[in-house]
C-alpha cells in the first residue's frame, strides 16, 4: 500500500508539472512512472509528442485513471455513488460472466428506449411542422463528437471547454447529446462546476408549466384535455409564459387563467401535482414546437447577458436550438453503456445493504455479487 501511495504521488506530480517542465530530464521520475503505470506501450507518436502535446497528456491521465480504478473497492469508495464508484465495479467485475450477460441486457433495454423516445420526439417534432410552428428545413450547425471512453468526466469536460475557445468568457449555449448511459448529466455537471456563471437548462418545468395551463383551462370549461389543445388554446398558453429576470435571477413567471407562479418557486410543488404529472405525456406531445420556440428565445437572452447555458439533451430536439456549440458525446463500444448501468445498480443495491455496518473490503465484495446475483 506505501508503495501504491508513492507511485500514486508521483503521477500525480507528472500531471500537474510535466506540461511545463521538460519531462525527459528527470530519468529517475521517468523510471517510477513507467514502473507503476499501465504496462501498455502508448503508441510511438504520443512518446515523440512534445511535453504539453495534449495527446501525450490525455495518454497519461488515461493510464493513471486505469491504474486508480485497480483498487480494491472499499465501504468508501461504495459510499460516493458517483462515477467513480461505477468505475471501480465495472473494473472489479469486468471479467465476470454474469456481469458481462446483465450488461448486455441492459444495454439492449436503454438502446432500445432510446430509440423509442427518439421516435416520440420526431413525430412531435413533425406535428410542430406540419403546424408551421417549427421549420421544415434547418442548417443545424457542425456536431463535435467527444468519445468518453477511458476518460474521466472532468477529462470530458475540460476537452469541450477547450473545444468553446473564448466563448464562456463572453456567455454562450451549449446543447450536449448521446445515448442514454454515455454520461451527459455527469459532464454537465463537471461543466457547471469549471465555467463561469455557467447554468443548465432543462425543458421539462416548461412541459409541466403549460400542461398546468392546460389542465387549468379544461377544468374552467368543464371539458375533457384533449379539448384545449388545439392550435390556437396552445399559442395562448404559451403568451401565458414570460422568461426573464425576476426577483434577480432567470425564472419563468406563469401568468393567465388566475395562474400567477414563478417556476423556480412552484417547480416542486404546483408543478408536482398529479393532475399535472399525469397528464405531460399528452400535452408534451403536442407542445414540442411551441417548447424549442420558448426556449431559443431564453436561451438568447441569457448568453447576452453573459450566462453560459448548458442544454442536455436529444438530437431531435436540439437540432432546432441555434449554436456553433454543439457537442456529442459517444462510446468506442456501446456495451459500456450497459456495464456503467449495471453498475450503477448494483452500486446502489450494494450500499443500502452496507451502509449502516462497518463493512470490509470482503463484506462490500459480497453485498455487490449479491446486488449482481439479484440483477440476473
């Protein structure tokens, strides 16, 4: 364990200085390094890249994360229920066959769902045009794909900041899309903490804001939902919702069938209710148009006012979101995308069962195979 320790402490060291200083001059660094890292060889142009060549560094960073994740898995470790916990499993139960059969299985299953959704989103998408509230044809701007494989979220995120130049220093929006299971609420996360004044944008307390409208304006009629959906009720819904500045910060204020709410301030409660969560499927079927429409202009205002906005979510949608700051992130092999579930799972399963003990490393091992065994 001192050893590991040592080792750990002069990567570490690497890291931070040998972007900076001549890496080749110090042979006893160079020595330990190699010693403890990866015994892969990078390939031949990483060794000849120069010291702060960014492909010599995200090598690094690689090996280092790969030699890190080796460590047995701990009640502590178990405990953070983030990314790194689902590293260290994926890493401990790689090779074991009833993990490899679950995480096909559910990546089938998110795969599948995905394609699903992306199916729902395109008719919706397709009624806003044929209402003429969305475009037929759009120019959606170059792509940037980012795999994440073998790479840290804040590796990810640090590769997309790079990849917006001077952008963040004046406010910009950023939309991010991908699979389901490739990380993205992770990555926004790592972006949120990294950029200045950066804030996320979600679409679904719009969807819950004009589905209370449109609930609300039934029950004044005296008539079924499907009723107040029409092209016209929407557009008068969508007037009922202004964005801006209110109280000092970016909200959406509610205002019209005796509805007067900021978002931020009922987002939990009014838009919580059941009347309204079982009815947003209905309405957000027939609403993705007025939505986008809702949101550009938002979005517009907050960038100008030096926010950097970061939009998750699908292509589908996003495609009609105007930005030169489009990113995807993807996955070498998509099987990964199941194993970070399973693990994710089992992370979970494991520390209910662990939590409240003062587990060993052998008791974390087993409440996991057990999480496994219950996930087969």
């Amino acid at each position: 364990r001192w050893g590991s320790f040592c080792a750990a402490c002069w990567i570490s060291w690497v890291l931070v200085v040998s972007p900076v200083i001549d890496f080749a001059a110090f042979p006893l660094v160079r020595a330990l390094v190699k010693s403890h890292l990866s015994p892969v060889t990078p390939p031949r142009q990483h060794l000849s890249a120069s010291p702060a060549s960014p492909s010599r560094a995200s090598w690094v960073l690689r090996r280092t994360v790969t030699a890190m994740a080796a460590v047995a898995i701990n009640r502590e470790t178990l405990a953070l229920q983030n990314s790194v916990t689902s590293a260290a499993i994926i890493d401990a139960f790689k090779d074991d066959a009833g993990f490899k059969k679950v995480a096909e299985r559910l990546m089938s299953e998110i795969m599948k769902r995905d394609q699903e959704d992306g199916d729902k989103l395109a008719k919706g998408i397709q009624l806003a045009i044929d209402k003429k509230v969305l475009p037929a044809d759009v120019k959606v701007e170059p792509t940037m794909k980012i795999s994440v494989s073998g790479k840290s979220a804040d590796t990810v995120a640090d590769e997309i900041i790079a990849a917006l130049g001077d952008g963040p220093s004046k406010g910009c929006v950023m939309t991010l899309q991908g699979l389901s299971g490739t990380g993205k609420g992770t990555t926004v996360d790592k972006l949120k903490e990294k950029l200045p004044n950066a804030q996320t944008w979600s679409n679904g307390n719009l969807f819950r804001s004009l589905t209370l409208l449109a609930v609300t304006c039934a029950e004044q009629k005296g008539c079924e939902l499907k009723d107040v959906l029409t092209a016209q009720d929407l557009d008068s819904f969508c007037k009922m919702l202004e964005f801006g500045k209110f109280n000092g910060k970016w909200d959406v204020k509610i205002d019209g069938l005796g509805c007067t709410y900021y978002v931020s301030e009922v987002e939990k409660t009014v838009l919580k209710d059941s009347k309204v969560a079982k009815n947003i499927p209905t309405v957000a079927e027939v609403t993705q148009g007025e939505v986008v429409n809702f949101v550009q202009g938002a979005l517009a205002q907050m960038a100008a006012g030096g926010t950097n906005v970061l939009l998750e979510g699908r292509e589908q949608t996003l495609n009609h979101i105007r930005t030169p700051n489009r990113f995807e992130l993807v996955l070498d092999d998509p099987v990964i995308i199941g194993m970070r579930q399973a693990a994710l799972q089992m992370g979970a399963k494991a520390f209910e069962k662990v939590k409240d003990s003062a587990a060993d490393e052998a008791a974390v091992k087993a409440a996991l195979e057990e999480a496994l065994s219950s996930m087969a």
